[in-house]
C-alpha cells in the first residue's frame, strides 16, 4: 500500500478522489441492472464489464460523447432515448456516497481545511455531482476528468488540483484515493498520499491529526 503520509504536522489541504473513497461502489445487483437495460447478451456480467470498461479512460476524459461510448460498449448505436436510460442508469451506480466518510470530511470542512475534489468522471456524472449538497458544501473547487480533458494519473490533472487548494508546497497537501497508482503519480510531484482501502476509521483517524493540529488540541 502506497503511503507517503506520515503524523507529523503541516498539512494545509486536502486532495480527495470521489469514487471508491466518499463515493461508494456499486454493488452486483446494480451493474445486473445496466446490463439488462443495454440488453447484453445471456445476461453475461464479466463480458459486459469488460465492453463496459474498455473505452471508459476516453469518456472520462471527455473524449467521446455518450453515444460514442455507449456505441464503442454496445457494438452498435443506441436510439436516443435508449442512450438516455443508459446514461442516466451508469450515472446511478456512481453517484451514492459513504455517509462515514462524509462525516468525516465535514468535521474537517468546519475547521476550514481547504479541500478539493479530483475525480476521473464523464460529463454527466460530474454534472450530477456538483448539484449535491455535500459537494458544494464540502468542496472548495471539483475537477473532473471530462472538464480537463485528462484522466489521473497524468501529472497535470494534479497540477490542476494543487493549483486550486491555494497551497504553495505540495508536501503541504494530503492526497486521498482508492488506486495506487493514482497514489504514486501523486506522491511523484511531492503531495503526501494516501492509498484508502475503504477503511474509513483509516481516513478519520489520519484526518483528525490534521483537525486537532487547526484547532490547537
């Protein structure tokens, strides 16, 4: 596990990735659904993750459109109020979010740490984020891969980010997300990471450190 964070003092903002980290996974029953909805053949789940997946770092990025996604993952054009329940569907898995990790961020957000969002996401979705309440109370700022127009872990989705906390030292920063990977680019341009495996008590334990050291406790 990918950890460069330590307890000592100075963290001045916090880096948050969305998905798998404040924003919960979807569980089988709801990626059955998608694949029903898009008519997958024998209801055959891993085959229709792997169509799923497989040009989702370009939507992400903002380099296809809904219908050219959804036709790269169906192998055909979907009409447009197919592509409007397919959309609207995948947009569903993504968008339920870990009430203790939320819990936890607000008790960071009431000490006025500076915390911005950094998530890999299509248009859509990123709309349908920034309408919640917990991200416009939350956050600071929210980037989006779509809006970048580039995907984590390229250096300068992090770049973005950093430049938006307001933070002159990247070893001032604490980055949160569920990929190593992620973890590593991060830790690469000097930002402390850490590799959350969905373990919230993880996340409030090193967060509190941050708090008490703001509140002088």
């Amino acid at each position: 596990m990918t950890r460069t964070y330590d307890s000592r003092t100075g963290v001045e903002a916090l880096i948050l990735d969305y998905n798998g980290v404040a924003g919960l996974q979807p569980p089988t029953v709801m990626w059955t659904r998608l694949a029903d909805l898009a008519e997958w053949p024998d209801r055959h789940l891993p085959s229709f993750q792997d169509a799923f997946w497989a040009p989702r770092n370009a939507y992400d990025a903002g380099q296809l459109s809904d219908l050219a996604y959804w036709a790269k993952v169906l192998g055909h054009h979907p009409g447009p109020r197919w592509l409007r329940t397919l959309r609207d569907a995948d947009t569903a898995m993504w968008i339920r979010t870990d009430p203790r990790v939320l819990d936890t961020l607000y008790r960071a957000r009431a000490v006025r740490l500076p915390m911005v969002l950094l998530s890999n996401a299509p248009a859509h979705l990123s709309n349908v984020l920034d309408a919640t309440d917990w991200r416009r109370e939350l956050m600071d700022d929210a980037l989006y891969s779509a809006r970048l127009g580039l995907c984590k872990p390229d250096p300068a989705a992090y770049e973005h980010a950093l430049a938006a906390t307001g933070a002159d030292d990247p070893g001032r920063v604490l980055f949160v997300d569920d990929r190593e990977d992620n973890c590593r680019a991060a830790a690469e341009l000097g930002l402390r990471t850490l590799h959350y495996t969905g373990q919230p008590a993880e996340l409030a334990a090193q967060l509190l450190l941050v708090i008490a050291e703001r509140t002088g406790s």
